[in-house]
C-alpha cells in the first residue's frame, strides 16, 4: 500500500468505527467490513489498524471474532494525529543530496527541505482542527 492511501483508509477506519459505535471489544469491528466499507483489501486494513493501535487510538482482537473498536471518543481523536500515527502520509519526500561545485545542486537540497517542512507542518496544524466526528458530521450533511 502507498503512504498516499494510509491516512485515507485510517480516516475512514476511524470514521466508520466511530458509526458503528465501536467503543467496546463487544462492538468490535472485523477488517473484513471496514474493508467492505471504503472498499479494499482486508489486509490492508489490517495493516493500517495495527499502525493505529500502536497510536493508542483503537484496540483490536484477533481471531474468527476479533475485531477493532475505538479507545477514544471520535470527538477527541483529530486528523493530525492519524497522520502521525499513519507515519505521516502528506510527506512530500526527501530532498536529494546536493552538488558540490554546482551553484544551483548546494543550495536547493535546503530550500527544498525548507518547503518540504513547511507544507508538513501547515497540513498537520490544519488537520489538527478537524476530529473524526467532524468527519461524520460531514458525511451526513
């Protein structure tokens, strides 16, 4: 799977657990309707759970009743974190090691890398002003 689909399947995971009422091990939801949901592979979704229970944002269960449920109100859980806990899918890149000797190849690696930083850091303080029951809220609007 790309970083670029991380966040949007977390977001969503997030999103339909929270609809689902999946506060508990007994609302648990099974990968296989998150994934039926957005839709796409059980396995990726797995895979992006996992990253999302390393964040402290949801517990799972595995097994023929496992499942996933939601360690936090959806109203407490805003985007910037997902993203982190997704390890960051808006990163641009890395800017490549410089030229020496090329007037253009010293200098760009660090305006680049500058540019990089700022549009992570303007992403992450915008996400931060938007929750998982925001997104709800929209999807129901």
């Amino acid at each position: 799977m790309s970083d670029s689909q991380k966040f949007p399947v977390a977001a969503h995971a997030l999103a339909y657990l929270a609809h689902k009422e999946a506060f508990s091990a007994d609302r648990a939801v099974a990968s296989a309707e998150l994934a039926a949901s957005m839709p796409t592979n059980p396995v990726v979704v797995r895979r992006v759970t996992a990253m999302l229970g390393k964040a402290g944002l949801i517990a799972a269960r595995a097994g023929a009743n496992g499942g996933t449920w939601l360690l936090k109100p959806a109203s407490e859980i805003t985007l910037d974190v997902v993203l982190r806990a997704v390890n960051g899918c808006a990163h641009l890149g890395v800017a490549p090691p410089g030229v020496k000797g090329c007037p253009v190849g010293e200098k760009i690696p660090d305006a680049v890398r500058a540019a990089i930083t700022a549009a992570d850091t303007a992403a992450a303080e915008r996400l931060g002003l938007i929750t998982v029951a925001d997104l709800l809220a929209d999807a129901a609007g």
